[in-house]
C-alpha cells in the first residue's frame, strides 16, 4: 500500500503542506503505508532538512528549473504517471487554492473519489481511508469512509504537532518532462496580496475585522495588533463587499478557511457562513460592542466593547509584555 502527499510550492515548504504530511504520515504509520511525497518546488534537497524523521519512503522532484513551481498543466501529466506506476492509493494535499485545484484535475483524470477540505484523517482497521468533512457550512460533520482507489483528500492547515521518529531522510527521484518547452501557458509573474503580512493559510494566528471596522481607513490597529501578534489578517464578506479590504483576506463559505491556534474575530457578528471558515480554530476571541452577538455563542473568551478601546488596549499590553521580558 502507498501513499502521495503533494507539497505545494510557494518558495517554501508551506504550513498547510507540513499539515497534510505530517497528519497523512501519522496515519501511514497506523496503517502501514509506504509513504511518498511530491515536491513541485524545485530543488528537493530546500525542503529535505524539514522531511528528517517522517517516515517518508521517497521525495519525488524534478531537477532544478526544469518544471516550472506553480504550472499546473507542466505537473498534472506527472502527477497523474507517478500514481498509475506506483500503484498509489491515497494522495493527499494541503485544502489551499492551489491543493485544491491540482487535486480537482487529478481526481478527474483518474476518474478518483476527491473529499475536499477535510479536517481528519485515519483509517479502518484494514487500512481503508477514512476523513472527517464539515458540511452544510461547518454546520454537520461527516465521517466518509473512501473505499474507491485511488482516493483523493484536501487537508485543512490545523493545529498540529509534529511526530518525528530518528532522523532518516528520504531517497530522491527525479523526474523529467517530455517537452517543457511546449507548455500552452506560462507564470511570468506571482503578486502576493498580502505583502509584508503572514500568509492566511500558515498563520498560527489570525486577527479579522468585519463590518465593525466601520471604514476602509480604519484597519491600521488590527494591523498593528498582527504586527504585535505575528498574526495574519482576515475579514469577513461584509467589509470585503464594502471595499474595505482585498477579497483574499476574507474567511468563511466563500472566502478561505482556517484552522489557527488563536483566532481573534473584531466587529464580526457570527454569520453561519463566517463560522464556516473559522470553526475549527483552536481558540477563539471575539470582540464586540453587542452582548447578544450570535458570535459569543462560539468563542472561548468573549469581550463585550468596542474594538477600538479593546484593541489597543491589547497592543499596548502586549507590547508592555515585549518591555518586560527585555
Ligand atoms: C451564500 C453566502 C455566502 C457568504 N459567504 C460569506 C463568507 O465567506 N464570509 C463571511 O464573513 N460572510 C459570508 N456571507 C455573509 C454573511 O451572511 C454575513 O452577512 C457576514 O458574515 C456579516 O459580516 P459581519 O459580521 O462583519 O457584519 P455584521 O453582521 O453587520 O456584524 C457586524 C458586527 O460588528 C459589531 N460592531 C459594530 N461596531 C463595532 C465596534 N466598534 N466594536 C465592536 N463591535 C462592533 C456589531 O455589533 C455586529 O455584531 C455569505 C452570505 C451568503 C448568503
């Protein structure tokens, strides 16, 4: 029995794909599955250091600028090859724009089963794969046993712990494209939205404002509060829709989901459809002038205010704090 993990390239390893492998190799280990995993990155021996004692099998790569990192008709061919000769019967990936899509299309070529957006991962007894998917908004969760092979899972960047045995690496295949020259489309170009700021996807902790931000110029304190917390910045529909902020900031059913350590919810009401990319956060704060705001029935700590007291009282303390451990 083998299984893939594709570990999306964005210059680095990325959280979400340290997720997906390092909850997909537990779940290896369980049911002794021969591990590999696919780096579309470039160079494999970037990424090998942080690969040591993970049970991986085989890193497959391809030598230095041959394919280009973010093309997804340059990879799929591969991707698609290496399933069918290695008899893979499990590929995960990170639940990212990117995970998602190339799972998407592979799961179409090989005419696969594809559980997008899990939050679990595990097997039956006799090794069967098995996840964990919110449904109808966050609202149900849904065990789903994936008895077709191969089967396809998007995994959702969590809280997780790293489980290292010893500190073998894994070998390396290189592989090769036909004709890397004869690509339809090309990248010339990659604009991160949220410079200078932690990505959505990898932040152990997210700061987001809502329609309680009250304006498109009033955002710097959560900025400053991100700065304090090495958080990332999200949103909710309403500001998005108000042109508030960037789309790519915005959380829930139509925006992205996360699974932070620490989620701090500012000016958010609690919409179902916000709740649905945040639910599974570690720890939630929210922040909110109304005490009957739906979102107090799903926080852990819950401070009745407006943000602009509350938060910069919180930057304050925690730059006292930054002072004191000095
Ligand atoms: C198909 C569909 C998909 C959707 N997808 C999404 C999605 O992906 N993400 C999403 O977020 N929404 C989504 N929505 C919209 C969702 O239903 C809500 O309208 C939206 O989440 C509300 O945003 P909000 O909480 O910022 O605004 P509101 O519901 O207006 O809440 C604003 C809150 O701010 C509080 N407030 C105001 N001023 C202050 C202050 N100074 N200090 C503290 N608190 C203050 C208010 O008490 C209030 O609770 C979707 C809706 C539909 C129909």
């Amino acid at each position: 029995m083998r299984w893939l993990v594709l570990l999306e390239p964005r210059g680095e390893l990325t959280t979400g794909s340290l997720v997906a492998l390092a909850t997909t190799a537990r779940s290896a280990r369980l049911a002794g599955a021969e591990l590999h995993a696919l780096w579309t990155g470039g160079q494999a021996e970037d990424v090998m250091s942080r690969l040591r004692g993970l049970g991986i099998a085989t890193l497959h790569a391809a030598p230095a600028d041959h394919i280009p990192p973010l093309s997804h008709e340059a990879w799929l061919p591969l991707l698609t090859e290496l399933v069918k000769n290695l008899e893979i019967e499990l590929i995960v990936g990170p639940a990212s724009a990117l995970g998602k899509s190339w799972l998407a299309a592979l799961a179409a070529r090989l005419d696969a089963e594809l559980a997008q957006d899990c939050i679990a991962l595990g097997t039956t007894a006799n090794g069967t794969p098995l996840v964990r998917k919110p449904l109808y908004a966050g609202k149900l969760l849904a065990d789903l046993r994936l008895e077709r092979q191969p089967a396809l899972v998007t995994l959702r960047p969590a809280s997780f712990q790293i489980e290292r045995s010893g500190d073998a690496l894994p070998a390396i295949a290189y592989h090769t494209m036909k004709n890397p020259n004869n690509l339809r489309s090309s990248i010339k170009e990659v604009v991160k939205v949220s410079a200078g700021m932690a990505e959505l996807a990898d932040a152990r902790i997210v700061v987001s404002g809502g329609r309680g931000m009250g304006g498109a110029d009033h955002w710097a304190v959560l900025q400053e509060l991100c700065q304090e917390l090495g958080a990332a910045l999200g949103a909710s529909r309403a500001a998005v829709d108000a042109g508030w902020i960037h789309h790519a900031h915005q959380i829930g059913q139509t925006g992205k989901a996360v699974s932070p350590d620490l989620y701090i919810a500012c000016g958010i009401s609690g919409a179902v459809q916000h709740l649905a990319g945040m639910r599974s956060a570690h720890k939630v704060v929210a922040i909110n002038k109304d005490p009957t705001a739906e979102i107090f029935q799903h926080c852990d700590y819950g401070i009745v205010g407006d943000l602009f007291e509350v938060v910069p009282m919180l930057i304050q303390e925690l730059k006292a704090q930054r002072t004191q451990a000095a």
